[in-house]
C-alpha cells in the first residue's frame, strides 16, 4: 500500500508519543535528511523537524504529525524512476514523483491539469500524448523506457504554462453570466469540532452561519450552490474534496475564521493551491483569492493579511479553483466583536459572491474593488 494516499497511521501524533507508528515517522524524516540518528521518541528535535517540513511544504505548522503531514512525509521520499508510475483509479498514486514527472510534461507542452502530484487521468493522458511523440508504446504508464525518454529530451522554447492557460480560457469560455454556475461552499468544522473559540463565539457555527448567506444570495442569482456539510456535521477534509469534485462545481469557497492564543493577532486571509515545489499552483485560484480577499478588506475594517499558497487537501484534492479564508480571529476581541454583528456577516457574505462574480466578468466589464453591489450582478 505504500504511497497511496490512505496508508499509514491515521493517529495523531506529537512530543511524548512512541511506538510503532512513531519510530516509522521518525525514520521516515531520517531518511529525507530533515533529523539526525539516535531517536526513538517524538522528542522536540523531532517536533522541530516536523515543522520545518510544514513549512516548506505548505502544511500547517505545528509540529504535530496528523493524517495530512503523513501523507506528505510520505509522498515525499519518491523521486522520479523509483517506481513505475500509473493510473489506479481506486487510489491514484501521489507523490514527489508524480509531481516532478507533471512538471516535467508540463516543460515539454504536454499538459496536465494541475502540477499536484497526484497521477490522475489527465497525467496519464499526458504521458501518452508524450509517448506517441517519442514513438514509445503509449500505455500512458511512465516505466523505464519513458523515464528515460523524458530525461534525455530537452524543453521546448515555450515558456509559457499550458495548464494556466487553459485553466484561463475555461473561465473565459463560461462567460460572465452566473446562473448556470456551480458553487461548493465549505462550511469549516461542525460535529464535534467547533474549531476555534472565542469571545461566545464557536468557528463551526459563524462558518455555517456565513455559508448559508452566501448560498442565498448566490440562489437568488440562479448559482446552484451547495453546502459541503450539514449544520451538525463534521466531514473530514478529504470527503469535502470528494463532494466538491462530484458536484463538477466551477468554484469552491471554504469557510473558516482563525484563532490564536496570542488575542492580538487578527485579520483576514485567503489561501488557494501551491506549492513552491516545481512552481506548482493553481492559478484561477490565485486569482479568486486575490478577488476576495481585496473584496472583503474594502469593505470591512479586518486587518489586511494577504493571500497565501497551501498544499491543505481542500485546496490541493478538489480539481476546481478553491479557495479558504480565514475571516478574523474568533479570540481577538475587535475581529470577533465584529463576527457576532449579522450585519457584517452579510458585508462578508456580499464580498464574496461579488467576488465570484468578478472571476467571470472580462477586464473591460469588471468594477474596481469595492464597489460592486449584489443588485449588479450578470445573473
Ligand atoms: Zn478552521
């Protein structure tokens, strides 16, 4: 099972923590060069070792190995000719290699859909296309022959990024009109994990309350737009993935406010796909992160802290733009005194399905941000 996405420890663990499980993790980080020899307990070295991978990966940093850092230190120790790479459609293949060998087909002008290291159909019809240019069998599994086929030729001169492209052109070609649209919004948490909590507020339940304004309004506009969970539910990162990508939605929101134990730190955030690894991002995602978040800084006194690129699953596992935002802090007294007033709930609400608009509108039919009013949309 090694390398698919659903093998290892499902656990958490953290500083203190041994056993089987954890002696794998510390290997596992060894051998990536990330921790010395000699431990055998999820000491603070290890934890320190943790969080620089985080880091350098996109994850969250915390120094704690879930479900989601796994499968990352994982994916991490394939390098491209270590294994025969193909599509499984019960549990595609990811992995380093899977992302090297995208970035590779990408340099080459043989598009995949995303640089995200997961070999999906779309990678395996890459590695056809490039094998019938190469006169090899064109089983679109890269083996031996294809490696070496894809080391010994040379980029052409494109420069340019294929997947970009024509991520760009189907925005363009699904015109500026929102009805007919599909949205997936994700409220954060529920069930059991409210999130963060502060002030008599719970994450979950602002998430949900926010989610439920925004598909209104996006209803009204003839969006068919559906909620990723139910108001008591708490789906895990990966089944919301899996709900987007079967709604085919054109755009995904996730919906979440932060936290911190500092009460000081506040404001809004946005996050799409990337990962700085082989310049891998999404960049319809970009863009509506970017709408968004300077959507909600122009209409609201949050404190402006920018877009990020994240490899979450939510960002990385749906196939269509997707973004998360992080709207306040819940334990910052001014972000959570303005998170309890419904009124700003709505301005927020507003800010992102103007935001949503504003992805499809052409640059001589798009407003200057701020500006844009609900009654205004091309619905
Ligand atoms: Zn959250």
């Amino acid at each position: 099972m090694a390398g698919t996405p659903f093998s290892g420890p499902h656990g958490v663990y953290r500083i203190g923590d041994t056993g089987e499980a954890v002696a794998e993790i510390i290997g596992k980080l060894q051998r990536l060069g990330l921790l010395a020899g000699g431990h055998d307990v999820y000491d603070e070295a290890t934890a320190h070792a943790v969080r620089g991978f985080q880091q350098q990966r996109g994850l969250m940093i915390d120094g704690i190995v879930g479900p989601q850092t796994y499968r990352a230190i994982d994916d991490a120790r394939w390098r491209l000719g270590d294994r025969l790479l193909t599509y499984v459609v019960s549990h595609p293949l990811t992995g380093d290699d899977v992302l090297a060998l995208q970035a590779k087909l990408q340099e080459l002008g043989f598009a995949v859909a995303r640089i995200d290291g997961i070999f999906g159909p779309d990678t395996q019809r890459a590695v056809t296309e490039f094998q019938r240019n190469m006169g090899l069998p064109a089983d679109g599994t890269c083996g031996p022959s294809t490696f070496k086929a894809l080391q010994r030729i040379k980029p052409m001169a494109t420069g340019g990024r294929p997947d970009a492209l024509r991520a760009s052109e189907q925005v363009r070609a699904a015109g500026p009109r929102l009805s007919g649209k599909t949205v997936v919004i994700d409220p954060g948490h529920g069930g059991f994990d409210y999130g963060w909590e502060g002030f008599g507020l719970r994450e979950s339940d602002i998430a949900y309350d926010l989610a439920a304004r925004i598909e209104g309004r996006l209803g009204a506009t003839g969006v068919r737009a559906y909620l990723s969970r139910g108001r008591d539910q708490g789906p895990d990162e990966l089944a919301r993935a899996a709900f987007a990508n079967e709604t085919d939605a054109n755009l995904c929101v996730s919906l979440h406010t932060d936290g911190s134990m500092n009460p000081e730190a506040q404001g809004v955030a946005t996050y799409f796909y990337g990962n700085d690894l082989h310049g891998a991002s999404s960049s319809v995602g970009e863009q509506f992160a970017g709408l968004v978040q300077r959507e909600i800084v122009a209409r609201t006194d949050l404190l402006n802290c920018r877009t990020h690129a994240k490899t979450w699953d939510l960002l990385r596992r749906t196939k269509m733009p997707a973004v998360r935002l992080e709207i306040g802090y819940v334990t910052n007294p001014h972000d959570s005194a303005r998170l309890a007033d419904p009124a700003f709930r709505d301005v927020v609400a507003e800010a992102i399905v103007v935001a949503i608009q504003r992805v499809y509108l052409p640059p001589d039919q798009d407003a200057a941000t701020g500006m844009l009013r609900f009654g205004q949309l091309t619905v």
